[in-house]
C-alpha cells in the first residue's frame, strides 16, 4: 500500500514584518508545496493587511 507523503505547513510568526513579510510568502509557496499559516501578534505597521493582501491575491 502506498503512503502520502505527509503535507507541510509552515508556520511564520510575526511582529512588525510588513516589508519582510510580502518578500517572504511568495518565495516559501514557490520553493516548497505547503500550506502557510502567518501568525501576527497585532503589529502596528500592517503586516496582517499586507499578509491578507497577498492571500487575496492568489
């Protein structure tokens, strides 16, 4: 019987990442098949929005 391989999920946890954030998700979905899971502790510069901007966009 064969197996699955299991999935990946990456967690990335963050905290005023805005400008390193939107360089970083498009690089981990190109290089790897996973699931992505940002956690943002409520920053302050709007790294939930840009995060929420590139999921929008995919």
């Amino acid at each position: 019987m064969l197996r699955a391989v299991p999935e990946t999920v990456v967690v990335i946890p963050t905290y005023d990442e805005r400008d390193n954030v939107v360089g970083l998700l498009p690089t981990v979905l190109a290089a790897i098949d996973c699931h992505v899971v940002v956690v943002d502790d409520d920053s302050p510069d709007g790294t939930a929005q840009a995060v929420a901007a590139l999921a929008a966009a995919d």
